[in-house]
C-alpha cells in the first residue's frame, strides 16, 4: 500500500487527505497556524510536547487521544528532568512518526522505513539550529540563560517569576512551526 493510501485510510484514526483537509492551508498558513496554536496551548494549558502535538493536531486534523497522552511523559525533557528532548520537539517528532513512520505490521514484518527517519532528523536539525541544542536544559539556556531544576521548589518559583511558560511558549510555537513546515512540505511531495 502506498504511503498516501497508508496516511488516508490508518486504522488508529488519521484520516487525512490532503487534497481536501487542509483546503485554503498554503505552507505559510499552516506553518503560522502551527506557531500560533502551539504557543496559545502552552500557554494556557502548559506540558510543552502535549502542546506542541496539539497544535500540529489541529493543523493537519488529526485525532488520537491515545496518541496525544502518550507524549505527556515527555515535559520538561522527560518528567520535568531537563536532560531529556524538549517536549516541543518531541511533539513535532511523533506528529512526524504518527503520519509517516513504521506501522506494527511492517515492524513485525521487519520492512524498513526510508520515509520518517530523514523527515525527523531534517525536524531535529532545524530544532538545533534555532535552540543551539535540543534538550529541555538547552533550550532554557538559550532562553533564560540559565537552567532550572524543577524539582527544586525556588528553582520553580524563579521559573515562574522570568515568566517561563510564556518563554516556553516561544519554544512550543517554534517548534510546532518547523514541524508543519517539514510534514507540510513531504505531505505535498508525494502528491
């Protein structure tokens, strides 16, 4: 089965086709869409990879609660550690895996997948270039200059006071934006 018959016609609920559910989107209107929900649901809601995956969600109609819960772990670099992936990267990285990556029939058949990989890191370099880092503590470097440890109750009280979920927000709709970006521009290739 095609990719695109894969991505229409998924068991777990995608059902996407790109020919009429994203009508009036163009690559600047969904990467904005992107930013903009991202930045929104950080703010109001927090928990950066939920966010991040929410708004790529809406962005190109996805629905998975399953999927959406299965990235909650992941805030603040995985259970508000800080050494782990920044949770607004590792939405983008499941939104790309969910749409493109290896079913559990093609796992268990141990066919390989030449469509994600690329597609993710293509994500995580961008993550990089912009953040100078991909995990939670190097984007709090980048912008905070500093790092948090949000097990420690001062440490989150100082978070609270440099406005932190609103720099956050930046990270998320930034992240989210690069994300539909890449998924925006390989959805229209295959076309």
């Amino acid at each position: 089965m095609a990719l695109i018959d894969r991505i229409i016609k998924y068991e777990r609920g995608v059902f996407m086709d790109i020919k009429t559910s994203l009508i009036g989107y163009t690559r600047e209107k969904a990467v904005k869409a992107a930013y903009e929900l991202g930045y929104q649901y950080e703010l109001k809601a927090h928990y950066c990879p939920q966010a991040s995956l929410a708004a790529l969600m809406d962005v190109f109609h996805m629905k998975d609660d399953t999927l959406f819960k299965s990235v909650f772990g992941f805030h603040g670099g995985g259970g508000d550690s800080g050494f782990g992936i920044c949770g607004a990267l590792a939405g983008g990285i499941v939104s790309i895996s969910y749409l493109f990556g290896r079913t559990r029939q093609e796992f268990d058949l141990t066919i390989e997948n030449k469509t994600a990989t690329p597609l993710v890191k293509q994500l995580v370099d961008l993550f990089d270039n912009e953040f100078e880092g991909i995990r939670c503590r190097d984007c709090q470097n980048k912008m905070f200059g500093r790092e948090f440890d949000f097990w420690k109750e001062e440490e989150g009280k100082e978070f609270q006071r440099l406005n932190g979920h609103e720099k956050c927000a930046v990270v998320v709709g930034t992240g989210a934006s690069l994300a539909a970006g890449v998924i925006w521009d390989a959805l229209h290739k295959m076309t």
